[in-house]
C-alpha cells in the first residue's frame, strides 16, 4: 500500500491513543499492530515530535519518550481519545456484526457477547446513529446448518437449482457459511458425488441435521485446488465479485495474476467461459485442458444451431 500524506496523518491520529493505553510498547510491536514497517513507525513518531497545537511552543507540541526502541506518550494534547468511525464505518461493522449473530444463533454465550458489541457500536456518534428494521429474509435453516459444522454432523437438503431449474435432494457435510455478493452460501461436500458443492442458503427448500459424519468420509474429503488465472485489467470486476475465494493478486502490465484456492472447479469453469476471452487458466494443466474441451463443445453446439 503507498505511504500517502492522508494515510500517514490517520495512522498518527490512532497512534497515540494507542500507545496512550500501551505504554512502554515497543517500535517492533506497533509496527505488527499497524501492518507497517519499523522504519514507518519511527518515521511517524519523529513527525509526531513537531505536531500540537497553535502556538507550536514546547507547551503545545505533543510529547513523547521516543527511545530504546520502547515508546510512551508524556503529552497527547487533544489526541488522547481513538478517532470516531465515519457513518459508512459504523454501517459496514454493525452489518457485520449482525451477519454473525444470525450465524451464532446456537451459542448462546457468543450470542450475548455479539449483541452487547453490536448495542455499543450502534450507539456511536449519537443515541440512535443507526436503526434496524425487521427483515423476514432470514432463512430457517441457519441454526440447523451451523450446528451441522460445529458437530460435524451430515445434513439432508432439498435444494432447488436455478441452473438446472429442478429440485434435488442432497446429502451433505457442511463445512462454512460465507457471504458474497450480498447473498449466503453454505460449502459442503457432496456425499454422493464426493466433491465439494456450493449451495446458495435461500434456495435450500427442506434442512434436516443427520448422523455424525464418521471418520472415513472426513478423510476421503476432496482437497482445495490452488488455481492461477490470468485476468485482463477491463474484467477486474471478477477479482471485486470473487474476493472472499482469491488468495493472492498480482498486478503485470496488461492483466492481473489471480490465484485462487477452491474445491468445486465446475462452478469456476462456468464464470470463466462467461468472461470470455477476459480470464486465461494458467494452471493446474487438467483444468486447462477441461476449460479448452468445454469452450470447443460449446462453440461447436453454436455452430451447429447456426446452420440450421
């Protein structure tokens, strides 16, 4: 990330309350906390060492014990309390607070802790800063499937399928729930096709909780592919929509270097013929070879509809 004027100002403002509530903190450990370098962080505190308020005397500027590598702050003047969150913040936070209360509603315990946060943050800037309303979007099934994870026990779904538009029943080992693209997806291996599946929550039609999985289909699980793709900077909007799955980016001169960490290749296949000639496979080899096979069947099914 470039070191802007704007970015090393924030990072200052959060710095002395910090070292304010952590005094005798080492440069080594902000360092960590702020995911910057030492060198950064001796930089910022020799900036801090000239900042204060007008009037710029000795009594104004802040003061602090800079030395040893160990920090500790004599005079924060008017930085003393951590900068408020913007509104965008505070929605961004209490949504995501409120994604995992319904994600944890089998544990009490995280519950409570959950809702206690979620009160405070609320709260923030003002009285009622941000208000609810009651949504009836919520499925039935969440409490079924988290429970399904945390015991490691099989559920039965009768899930219906956009693509195919028909319903299935389906035998499963749950393994995460995770949003993206404003929607909730379970992850789970298919027992039947002993490959990992991706199940979108809200079409799940029927949710029953079964037997503890035993140890032979735990081990028999198949394991996540690391995938590399080559995307052309005008199809950046597959490495936005895609984040949660992407381990890696790297930017070259005409494209982006994605790598990608993920079980269920046929979904990938699909959103890659779908950006067409934008996303290139680089590896693994079977995958090329299976996106070059599925792209030459299906041009050939174009031009055979076209003849006629």
């Amino acid at each position: 990330m470039v070191d802007t004027a704007a970015t090393r100002a924030l990072r200052t403002m959060d710095l002395i309350p910090y070292i304010l509530e952590n005094p005798g903190i080492s440069i080594r450990e902000l360092a960590k906390q702020f995911n910057v370098t030492e060198k950064q962080i001796e930089s910022d505190l020799q900036l801090v060492f000239m900042c204060g308020l007008p009037g710029y005397t000795p009594y104004e500027l802040i003061d602090l014990v800079f030395e040893d590598g160990v920090v500790s702050i004599i005079d924060p003047q008017v930085l003393d309390r951590p900068r408020r969150f913007a509104k965008s913040e505070l929605v961004m936070i209490t949504l995501g607070l409120q994604i995992l209360m319904e994600l944890n509603q089998s544990n009490q315990d995280r519950l409570n802790k959950l809702l206690a946060l979620a009160n405070k943050i609320t709260k923030l800037g003002s009285s009622n800063s941000i208000l609810f309303s009651p949504t009836g979007n919520k499925s039935p099934f969440l409490e079924i499937i988290t429970q399904g994870i945390s015991q490691g026990k099989r559920i039965h779904l009768t899930y219906h399928s956009l693509i195919k538009d028909q319903v299935s029943e389906r035998e499963v080992l749950p393994h995460n729930l995770y949003f993206m693209n404003g929607n909730l997806y379970l992850s789970a291996l298919d027992l039947s096709l002993n490959s990992d599946r991706v199940f979108k929550v809200e079409l799940i039609k029927k949710c029953t909780l079964g037997e503890i999985a035993s140890s032979d289909v735990i081990d028999g699980e198949s394991s996540a592919v690391e995938v590399v793709l080559h995307v052309r900077k005008s199809h950046r909007n597959f490495i936005e929509r895609n984040s949660s799955i992407i381990t890696a980016t790297e930017e070259m001169s005409d494209h982006f270097g994605v790598h990608i960490q993920m079980s269920n290749l046929e979904w990938l296949k699909r959103s890659i013929l779908s950006n067409a000639p934008g996303i290139k496979v680089v590896s693994p080899t079977i995958l090329v070879g299976e996106v070059r096979q599925l792209a030459t069947s299906l041009l050939a099914s174009y031009q055979a509809v076209k003849a006629i």
